[in-house]
C-alpha cells in the first residue's frame, strides 16, 4: 500500500473518531439540560402523586401526566408558570389567593403575615380603617320595696349605649383580609347607665277609697276649709316617707324677709304647710291619718318645695325644730288630691 493511500485512511479514521466525540459530547449536553426532576402533584381531593420529568411549565407536567383541571378547580403555581423550587403542584377548589397563603404557611411554622406579603403576590392593599362601635350600658337596681311580696319596677332613667371609634391598619390580598392590627381606640360618647327602682305595689282597695271621700266629708262639715275644698273628689292613697323642717332649718337668718315664707309666696304654717316635689303642684291637698288628731285634723297643702324633696317625699312644716326631731322620718299613708 502506498504512503498516500495510509495517509487517507488516517485522515478518515480521526473525522470518524471526532464526530463521534462531538455525538457523545451532543448527549450529555443535552442530558444536562434536561435533567429529570421529582415533582409532587396534589390532585384537589387531597391524593398526592410523584412524577418524574424534565419538564419546567406546569401546563407540560399536567399534559405530560394526562392531567386535565376542571373548569371549579384551579393551579399553583399558574398554568403558564415554570415549576417552583419546592417541586410541587397544587390543584384545588379554593380561592387562588387562599391557596397562596396556605402553602407559604405551611412552609414554616414561623412564617408571619410579613413574610407571605413579601413574596411578591398581586392586589395586595392596606387600608386604614375607623370602626365605631357601641359601648353597652349598665343597669343600676336600687331596691326600695323594704320587704314587700308585692313590688313593681320603676324606670327612672333610661340607659343610653356609649361610642368608641377603633382605628385599625388591614391588608387585604384580593379583597381578602390577612391582617388586622389596633392601632388606637377612643371612646366618643360615654354610656349612661339605666337606673330602676323596685317598689312596693300600692294596692287600694274601694274600701279605702270609700273610708277617704268619709273623712272629707265629716271634715267639710266641721268647718275644715281644706276638706270642703276636695269634697266629691277621689283621692290617689300613696305611701310616702315624711319628715319635718321648720324656719330655722331653711338656712336663712331671723332678719331675712324671706325667713319663714314659702317657694309659693305664702308664709309657712304648721299643720298646714307641705314640702313636695315637682309633680305634685302647689295647691295640692294631702290628708295623713296619722295626723287626724292633730289641730288640723291630718290636713294640708302643698306650699313649698325642697332641693332634698323627691316625688316620693314630703317635708311638713313644723313650730320648732325640737318638734322636727321629735317626729324624725316614717312612711306614712297620704291621701292626695290633685286639681
């Protein structure tokens, strides 16, 4: 053979060995390229499935695996997106933004609200927001029926609810709220409390009634002028608590003009003149058997008023202030007649 015969089939056999190597050297490039992953598939009724592929759009792993979502049913990360590095896809019938937040959540056991914010996802929003709510009132009971089987409650003042404006700073991720935090509290309006009072039930019979229009009677005929005056009339018979005043306790001196004279005018006199609150008017006529035996036979009129004198009170006017303490404070029964 001759030299130049050697030489080409030399020549020949390093172009054979050469694109051989550049074959070889084409494969592994495109193994490496390719590398095959271990991907984890969670189906939305829960059954998870691992799959191998080299893949990197979660739309050719699903099609890859013959998977086809249903119209309900939705994809994380996205259809079009490339696989994440925790190689897993999720199929549910959530909310997207929900299935965000679980799966970061589920990630970490510290993992914080900040975190899941930080992550890059869209429509996140924080809003700063004011609340008003109300502040319920309390009821306050005072009980004044000493005892007594029979009571009934007596409203004396209503309870009004009180307001607070809470100011709070709220994040919401797709019109979903995520967070919530207080940033102050502030009470606008402050309650009032309801208060009741519990009472004895004041029972009147028509004996009693009957027994009051008698005494009115009898008196006109003796020539009391205030029995005359109601005479026909009949009376509301209330319990009240009584006590006594005299000149020297109203707090004005002997040298006042106004020493011994009346809210009305008139000048006080004993066993006549009585202290009473604003619903009963002045002119008001009130007969207390306690007093039948007294000069005015238990006969008086409402003359005056008192800033300690409730509705239910009444102070009658007495000579000396040795007779007020004599007589001290006691529930007494009244017959009141009102024009």
């Amino acid at each position: 053979m001759r030299k130049d015969d050697m030489a080409s089939i030399s020549l020949k056999k390093v172009i054979s060995v050469s694109i051989i190597l550049l074959f070889l050297m084409g494969i592994s490039v495109m193994a490496v390229s390719s590398k095959v992953k271990n991907v984890k598939i969670i189906l939305s009724d829960g059954y998870e499935m691992n799959v191998l592929t080299t893949k990197e759009k979660v739309s050719d792993i699903l099609n890859e695996n013959h998977i086809i979502l249903l119209p309900e049913e939705n994809v994380l990360p996205g259809i079009e997106n490339n696989i994440s590095d925790n190689k897993t896809i999720r199929i549910s019938k959530e909310d997207i933004s929900n299935i965000k937040i679980t799966e970061i959540s589920q990630t970490s056991a510290d993992i914080t609200v900040e975190q899941i914010l930080n992550e890059n996802y869209n429509n996140v929003v924080e809003k700063i927001i004011v609340e008003q709510t109300n502040i319920p009132f309390e009821t306050e009971t005072k009980d004044y029926s000493n005892g007594s089987s029979s009571k009934k409650e007596v409203v004396k003042r209503n309870g009004i609810d009180g307001k607070k404006d809470t100011t709070f700073k709220i994040k919401y991720q797709d019109d979903v709220e995520i967070s919530r935090n207080e940033i102050s509290s502030v009470v606008t309006k402050q309650p009032v409390n309801k208060i009741v009072e519990i009472r004895a039930n004041e029972i009147v019979s028509r004996d009693t009634v009957n027994r009051a229009s008698q005494v009115a009677v009898q008196a006109s005929a003796s020539g009391n002028s205030l029995a005359s005056r109601v005479e026909g009339m009949t009376p509301v018979v209330k319990t009240l608590n009584a006590s006594a005043y005299t000149a020297s306790t109203c707090g004005k001196s002997p040298n006042s003009p106004g020493y011994g004279v009346t809210s009305c005018g008139a000048r006080a006199s004993a066993w006549c003149t009585v202290a009473a609150g604003g619903s009963y008017p002045i002119g008001t006529i009130i007969y207390i058997p306690y007093f039948a035996n007294k000069p005015n036979g238990g006969w008086f009129i409402v003359q005056d008023r008192g800033g300690a004198i409730s509705n239910n009170k009444i102070d009658i006017y007495m000579n000396t202030y040795n007779d007020c303490i004599q007589f001290g404070r006691r529930n007494l029964e009244c017959y009141i007649y009102q024009f």
